[in-house]
C-alpha cells in the first residue's frame, strides 16, 4: 500500500512543478519581489542623499549588503527621525468622512475649538492650504488663540513661509513663553535661520538653549556660531550636543542620531578649515 502511495505523491509533483504554468507564476513572483524590493531600495538612496550626513557610509550598505542594509536604514536612520504616518492620499482616503464631519461642525457651530479640530486633522492628512484657510477663520474669531496661532505657524513652516512662521511664533511667545515646551522658540529660530537674520537667530538660539536643550537649537546655533567665524563657540556648542545624546536614553539617542552625525560632520569641517587657514565660515 505505502509502495504505491509514495510513486503516486511522486508523480503529482512533477505534474505540478514540471508544467509551465508553475515556472511562469514562480517568475512572475520573482519579479513582483524583484520590483519592490527595487522601489524600496530607490527610495531609501533618495531619503539618504537628500537628508544625511554620513551619506558615504550608507549608500555602500545599502548597495553592497542587499536587503539588510536597505531595512537598517529603515530602522536606524529613517522610522526615528520622519515620524512616517503613512501616504497623505491613503490618510486622507481613511479618514474622509471624519474630515466631513469635522468640516460640518465647524460650519455650523463655527467657534474658534471646531475650526482648529478640522484644521488639525486636514493638516494630518496633507492638505495644507485648506488647514491654513481654516486656521484663519479660527484666528479671525478669536485673534490670541494659542493653539489656532501654532496650527497656522506649523503649515507656515511646511510651506517654507518663514515670514509667516517669525510672525505667528512670536505672537504666541508675547502671550505664553513656555507654550509648547520650546517647539515654538525653536520654530522661531529655524526661520529667522532661513530669512537670513543670522544675528537675530544667533542670540534667540543662544538663549533657547539655556532653557531647552533640543538637540536641534543646540547643532543650529553651533552652525551659526560656525557661520560667523567663532569657531570656538562652535565647537563648544557641538561637542556639547555629542555629548548630551550620549549621555541620553538609546532610544533617544537613535531618534537624534542625525544631530549627532551632522555635528560630527560640522566639526570636522570646522577642522578641515582652520587647518588650511579658510577661516570657519560655513553656510548654516
């Protein structure tokens, strides 16, 4: 009985796996894989070229170790510092009748709290003009409203109208200095960074840093100081920074690890520069 069962398994096997319909679906997984895994890996070089400093380093492991290298820097470089919520088209396609609802109740009630709830969720899924038109009429209720104020100053900010952001942040710190916890200070000083105030930015970062020590202030204000030609207080700024997200939890230190690659990157160029007599000023 078994000597007959076993021929017969045998046989439909190679049914199976001889016909050329099995080979064709094979190939057509392969190359489904294939694909992705390319897009995958397109995306992940894109992502490191345009946002990090150790560059080199990854792009070899990502080409020279497949798959593994590629989803390290997925892990490590990627997930920490982006905060991915997943594409604006499929947000916004989820969470369609919220935003009805949402944009119902503040036509119909129209206080200030009702516009920024439909503000807030129309920026979470990417529609940025539409969030800045509501934020407005909230404002246009109710012009010191904290929260309103932060809302329009964030869309600014993701729009790259700095004016807007130096405007809207410093109406909120006029009213409340803490608000936040120094995400609107460091807001501040990112754009009077981009609009050129380099002295403005210089002595507002100088002070947020004594106050809240975001990784961030503390490596834009070494790279004004850097800017500026104070090398020394550039350095001190930057090995300060080394030295606080070593001394932080890991995972706080994977969140920040770029600011603590961009400092390294910093310093060194710093040293490059004194040492062939350029001086230290370096676009910030």
């Amino acid at each position: 009985m078994f000597s007959l069962a076993i021929p017969t398994v045998v046989l439909a096997q190679r049914r199976i796996y001889g016909t050329p319909w099995f080979w064709m679906w094979v190939e057509g997984a392969f190359n489904v894989t294939f694909v992705g895994y390319l897009i995958f890996l397109i995306w992940m070089l894109w992502h490191c070229v345009r946002t990090e400093p150790d560059r080199q380093f990854w792009i070899w492991l990502m080409i020279v170790v497949p798959v593994i290298g590629p989803c390290m820097y997925l892990a490590m470089r990627y997930l920490p510092s982006a905060n991915y919520q997943g594409p604006a088209l499929l947000r916004r396609w989820i969470r369609s009748r919220e935003l009805t609802r949402l944009e119902t109740a503040a036509i119909q009630i129209g206080n200030p709290h009702q516009f920024i709830q439909w503000a807030d969720a129309l920026c979470n899924v990417g529609l940025l003009d539409q969030a800045a038109t509501a934020y407005g009429k909230a404002l246009a209720k109710d012009p010191g409203n904290l929260p309103a104020l932060w809302g329009a100053a964030q869309v600014a900010t993701a729009q790259n109208r700095h004016q807007d952001v130096c405007l809207l942040t410093r109406q909120i710190l006029d009213r409340d200095p803490q608000y936040k916890f120094g995400d609107v200070s460091l807001a501040l000083g990112r754009s009077l960074q981009h609009t050129g105030e380099i002295s403005a930015a210089t002595a507002h970062l100088d002070q947020h840093v004594r106050r809240w020590r975001h990784p961030e202030a503390v490596y834009l204000l070494g790279s004004l100081h850097a800017h500026q030609g104070n090398s020394d207080a550039a350095r001190e700024h930057l090995q300060a920074l080394l030295h606080d997200i070593n001394g932080s939890p890991a995972a706080l230190a994977r969140r920040f690890g770029r600011w603590k690659s961009r400092a390294r990157q910093l310093l060194k160029q710093i040293a490059r520069n004194e040492a062939s007599g350029r001086g230290t000023l370096i676009k910030p």
